[in-house]
C-alpha cells in the first residue's frame, strides 16, 4: 500500500485505515490489490477476508472511475456498479469500441475496425525512402 497515495490519490483510506499498517508491512502494492486473489492478500497480511475483498473491490472501482470506463451506481451496496470494460468480455468491447477507418480495409480488420478512439494511438514503422 506503499504506493496507494501516488496510484490513487482522491482514494478515502479512512474505512480501510486498520488494515493499511499490515498492508504496508507485508509490502502489499495497489497492483497486489487489483491483481492477487483477495484470499492470497488476506493470508501474506493475516487480515480478515471479508475486509481485503472490500478494499480490493474499492480501488478497482475507484481505478476504473478514474481512468473513465466505469462509475458505481450509488445504491448504498458496493457490490453493485454499472459494467466495466475491465470485466467485459472481448467480443462485448469490441461491440462497443468506436473506431476511425484507416481506408485500408486490411489493416481496419487487423485493428479490430480502425485505430480506436478516446485512446492515443502511435503508429510506428520502417521509414520509406
């Protein structure tokens, strides 16, 4: 958790600030919370399963509202937020993903319809003479 407050630095710690001094001494990275299964997190930091499953699932959450492809649904339940495309299935974000054409109908196919928008792209190659 060393790294929480550079990864996430709006996150709320204050219903997690029990847990974080056993996070921080087991070296517990934000990368471990959204990457390790929250029962290997609960044993290295001997803390309750129910209380890690709730942090990871907090900052996964928190991550995805920031990076702009989820936001929770306030219904009072943290459990319950809109789809993400980080728990979507490929053929779903390929339904969803706007694309701009290449004109090339090859290099459009091999993309996945066109180079995608809202992300930055950077092509790169041998240079023509």
């Amino acid at each position: 958790m060393t790294d929480l407050s550079i990864v996430l630095p709006g996150f709320a710690t204050q219903q997690y600030a029990r847990l974080i001094p056993s996070l921080e001494k087991n070296l517990v990275t934000t990368t471990d919370l959204i990457t390790l299964d929250a029962v290997d997190i609960a044993k290295r930091a001997q803390l309750p399963l129910l209380d890690v499953k709730r942090l990871c699932s907090a900052v996964l959450r928190e991550l995805q509202c920031d990076l702009g492809i989820g936001q929770a649904i306030d219904t009072g339940d943290e459990s319950e937020q809109s789809p993400s495309a980080l728990r979507m299935t490929g053929d779903k974000v390929i339904e969803l993903w706007d694309t701009i054409s290449t004109l090339d109908d090859a290099i459009d196919n091999v993309l996945g319809g066109g180079i995608p928008t809202r992300y930055i792209t950077e092509i790169t190659g041998e240079r023509l003479v």
